[in-house]
C-alpha cells in the first residue's frame, strides 16, 4: 500500500484510474487489491459478471481476482485494467485482420 498526502476529498475517475482513494482530507492510499462490492462500486461492473468472467476462465484468480482468507472475493485492479487493454488490443486485431 502507498501512502500520499493530497488536499483533495472523494474520489474522482482520475484517481480511480491510478487505484488511488482519498481516506480524508490530506491522505490517499493506492490499492492493489479491493473487496469485489468496492470493484463494483467504482466500475459499475456487477457481481455476477465478475463471477461469469472467472467461470469462463477470462478472469483468473491469482491473477485478476483471489478469495481471501476471510472468504471475500478480492480484485486485482492492475491486472483488470491489463486485461481491459489487452482485450481490446485482440478486437483491435481482429478488425484489421477482417
């Protein structure tokens, strides 16, 4: 975990992008893993798609998600958003190949 000092509150996309949630006025913690409801949260992305992509083995775990040792679900935000790009990085391929 990375601590920062930042004069921000909340949480905006730009910090979303870089895994990055405001605790309070002064102090921001980058994340690498987050509870599957906070995924959802910033993402928009519900539950049941989570667990559709792992049982289709387009998400692994170990990789983009893991169960925890409390029995909770846990998402990789580096390795979803390697997998968003390189994703759309094989449809781009595809296309130009048609």
């Amino acid at each position: 975990m990375y601590v920062t000092r930042k004069k921000n509150i909340g949480i905006d996309w730009q910090s979303i992008k870089n895994r990055a949630i405001n605790v309070d006025a002064e102090t921001s913690v980058t994340l690498k893993w987050v509870k599957l409801k906070k995924y959802c949260a910033l993402s928009g992305d519900t539950a049941n798609a989570v667990h559709a992509r792992r049982k289709k083995s387009q998400w692994l775990d170990g990789v983009q998600c893991r169960l925890g040792p409390d029995g909770n679900l846990w998402v990789n935000l580096a390795e979803v958003e390697r997998w968003i790009e390189s994703t759309n990085l094989r449809s781009l391929s595809r296309l130009q190949l048609a």
